[in-house]
C-alpha cells in the first residue's frame, strides 16, 4: 500500500499516513476511513466477535474493500473459489446492503480521474459497490443521489499486487495481462477510491452547482 500511497501524494493534495496494519481483533476501528482486506481461504476463519466489530464499523461509516485477488483463479466452471467462498461466510454474519457493480454513473467513476473500469494486477472484473436508487431525473442528475460512500466494495482484481513496490519504486509483481498501462489505471483507480472514501459525493455536489447558482439568481 506504499506503493499507492506515494501515488497519491505525487498526484493529488493529499498527504497520506504510512500504511499501517490492523488487528480487528483489538485495534480501534474507527481511526481508519478505509480498510483494504485481502481475503485469503488459507488464514484462519474471523472470529464472530471480530467480525461484529468490523460489521459496526461500516455501519458507523467506514468502508471495507475486501479483495478476493482470484480473477484467474483455476476451478471448475460456474465455482467459487476458496476466497470468494471465504468472503461469502464471512458476510453472511454481516448486515451487508445489496450490491452492484459500479454504474457508468457512479461517483467513483470521476471522483479524480475517469475511470470506466477499475484494474488492478488483473483486469476485468467487476468492482462491487452497494446499489442506490436511480436518480428521479436522470438527465439533470448525471451521478448517483445519496450523499452516504458505500461501507463495502468487493474487487478480485487484486489491487495491492499491482501497487506493490520495491525500495526503488519499481512494480514487484507483474500485471495479468502484461500491459503497462493497466498498472497506471491500478494506481488511478486507488486515487479514485480514496477520494471518494475520504470526500463522499463531494464530486457529485460540484456538478450541480452551475444549476444552484441559476437557482439562487432566479
């Protein structure tokens, strides 16, 4: 995660922390905005009191991007695999809203850069927010209403894999597919989360506010 967080100080105002390390067991959740969570079938299963703690923290408004990192995972057609199957029995402990992949006009899509598509060291698959309403007028209303961030995202593009970086700053892990334009958009799509995490539907405000100031003149 150092990796993004150089990115976002190289390319944006903000001034990030040193990634840290959490334990839900004990550590207080709700210092950090975001908690990225690599799911992994071969650690040992959550506990339910730890799981409790995390399902509060997105209800009191954090957000948890959980990545299966299993884009290309070998396994029978139409299975899941072990981390999917992991992130499912976790969240089912969970009160977790219904999900959808991000729409063409999500927030998320233009929180910083455009970004149709959100790669990591895999490309492809979906990014999972929680699904809002449609917009009552969507001509006039170009993103998403409600003014909440998901407390949840999901992605099996594995993220950190691209972000990762050495001492030098050169990529510790290759993309899938070798296209070196796929770790750009990685590191965009990082930025884009981020932002949004840490401002909400502030972007989505922005664009309304041509239409507010004709309002207030009339």
């Amino acid at each position: 995660l150092q990796g993004l967080s150089r990115f976002l100080a190289d390319k944006t105002a903000l001034e990030p922390g040193e990634p840290a390390g959490i334990d839900i067991e004990a550590d207080e959740l709700a210092f950090y905005p975001l908690i990225y969570w690599p799911v992994d079938a071969e650690t040992a299963m959550p506990s339910e009191g730890a799981l409790a703690r995390v399902d509060a923290y997105m209800r009191e408004g954090g957000t948890v991007l959980f990545d299966t990192r299993d884009r290309y995972a070998p396994g029978l057609e139409g299975s899941a695999s072990p981390s999917t199957r992991r992130l499912r029995d976790m969240l089912a402990t969970m009160n977790v809203p219904p999900l959808e992949p991000v729409p063409a006009d999500h927030v998320l899509t233009k929180t910083f850069f455009i970004m149709p598509e959100f790669p990591g060291r895999y490309a492809g698959g979906p990014l999972w927010v929680e699904a809002s309403l449609d917009a009552e007028n969507v001509e006039n209303r170009p993103v998403r209403t409600g003014d909440g961030v998901t407390p949840i995202m999901i992605t099996a593009n594995d993220f950190a894999g691209a972000w990762a970086i050495d001492a030098s700053g050169a990529p510790l892990l290759p993309t899938v597919p070798a296209d070196p334009m796929q770790r750009v958009y990685a590191f965009r799509a990082g930025v884009n989360i981020m932002m949004y995490v840490l401002t909400g539907n502030y972007k989505s405000d922005q664009v309304h506010v041509p239409i507010l100031l004709e309002r207030l003149g009339q």
